[in-house]
DNA sequence: AGCTTGTTTCGATATTCGTTAAGGCAGACC
DNA sequence: GGTCTGCCTTAACGAATATCGAAACAAGCT
C-alpha cells in the first residue's frame, strides 16, 4: 500500500462523520454559493469544456483547441466558456493571437470537499 | 492544524492532479449522465434539502421535516424534491401517513468518484 | 365524512441555450 | 501609417426550459 493510499484511507475514516453536505444541513449563503458551481457543471457542453481544458498539455488550452470538438458555432463556445470563468471554475489570459484557459484549481477543492466524505460513508462500515 | 484538517488538505490537492475529470477528456455520453447529477444540484434549495435530509436523524426525513424551513409553498418543496428524486439522488417511500425521503449513496459517489481519485479502492490491501 | 399530508396540474414569469450579426484585438503585409 | 485576415467576445433575438404559486387531486388516518 503506497504512502497516499495508506493517506486516502485514513482521511476516509476520519472524515466520514464531518462532510458539510452530510453532517449539517448546508446554510442558506453556503448552499447559494455553492449551487453557483453545481449549476456551472450541470450542462454537458460546460463538464466537457472543464475536463477538456482540465486535461489539455500544460495544464490549459486555446479555444480553437476547444471548438472543434464540438457541433457547435464559435459564439456559443464563447458562451459557456463565460459561465465557467463567472462561476470561478476556469481563468481566461490572452498571449498574443491566442486567449488561454486553465482550471482553477480552488473551486474544484470545494466542491471535492463536500462530496468525498460520502464516498467514506461507502466504504467498511 | 488538526489532523483531520491536514488530511483533507492532502487529499484535496490530489484532485488536483489526479481526479478522472482532470486525467482525460469526459465522453459525450459521460458528460451528459453526469451533468444530470449537476444540474439537479444547481439550486440552493435543492441542495440544502439534500443536506437537510441527508443530516437528518436517521439519514431520512419526511416532508413536513423540510418545508417548514424554507419560506416556499408546499408543491414548489414537491416539486423540487421530484426533481432530486428523477436525477437519483434520493428516493422516497410513503410509510402511513408520511412520505420518508433518503439520500440515493450511489449517485453521490459517481459524483465523488468524478472529482476525486479512487478513493475506495484505496481500500487495506 | 372530515382532516392531514403530499403530489399533480395549470398558468405566469424568469432564466438558459443557441443562433446571426457586429465589435475588439493582435499580428501580417503593403 | 493603413488595411487586410484570423481569433474571440459581445449584442440582440427566438425557442426551449425552469421556477414558483393557486387550485385541484390522491392517499391514509380517525
């Protein structure tokens, strides 16, 4: 058993009491806030979009990497391209001719954090 | 830092690195099933209700458990809990005169497992 | 029957998704 | 400098979908 999967367990048998979701009900500010991430990934074009860039070289990609994939025109790329960066998931930098995008990684260690504690509820009872 | 906060941080950066979303690009067919799961949770009522149901005592709650603490009538509760329970988030079961509402473990860790590296079978070796 | 609990139906308003057309920015070329 | 061309965004608009409440409906208990 490796250094980090010896890890992986113990958080799942420290934290399985503790996650926001599960533990106590969620505040209304904490829900709005985080209802913001979960409406941003909740269309297929915007998770593809995420994983896309997610798992481009470097860690980022153009669009014109990004708009061939789809049957969709420019400006609707463009679109949701701007949900993701409103909701904090992705950051846009223009160099040269090209704008890059890459994930922000913050957002994604929010969301993680309220839903891993129930795959710890999964695990050895 | 306790220790239970050093490890979440721990696992936390390994989405980052690590997490199927990040790794490869998603499928159309993956990005579409799960951006269901997304979208359902894209409303912060819907998902204090899934934090309220799933906190509650005996990880299930009847609806009269749950719209009292929103200022919404009763049929948006209903209808906002219909929604929760086609996406497979929860279910419900009529016992008597009450509806019981529970939390659907499964759909939540293919939402975990989307995120976060493979953490239950990380399981003893 | 009457009462309670929860859902469904229907209608009004608001938001979202995708298009076409137009605008802004950077580089190339004269 | 001026003007092309390419890349991406913004603006404007229609169609589809979501949100919510009032009224009507169903299911169970006394």
């Amino acid at each position: 058993m490796s250094n980090q999967e010896r890890l992986l367990v113990e958080l799942t048998d420290a934290v399985g009491c503790c996650s926001p979701l599960v533990r106590e009900p969620l505040s209304a500010e904490q829900a709005v806030e985080l209802s913001r991430l979960f409406k941003a990934m909740g269309d297929p074009v915007r998770l593809r979009l995420l994983s896309l860039i997610a798992s481009h070289e470097g860690g980022e990609a153009c669009v014109c990497d990004l708009s061939g994939v789809f049957d969709l025109t420019g400006p609707t790329i463009s679109h949701h391209l701007k949900v993701l960066r409103e909701a904090g998931l992705i950051s846009g930098e223009r160099r040269g001719t090209w704008i890059y995008y890459r994930i922000e990684p913050d957002a994604l260690r929010r969301l993680s954090a309220v839903l891993v504690p129930d795959v710890a509820a999964a695990g050895p009872a």
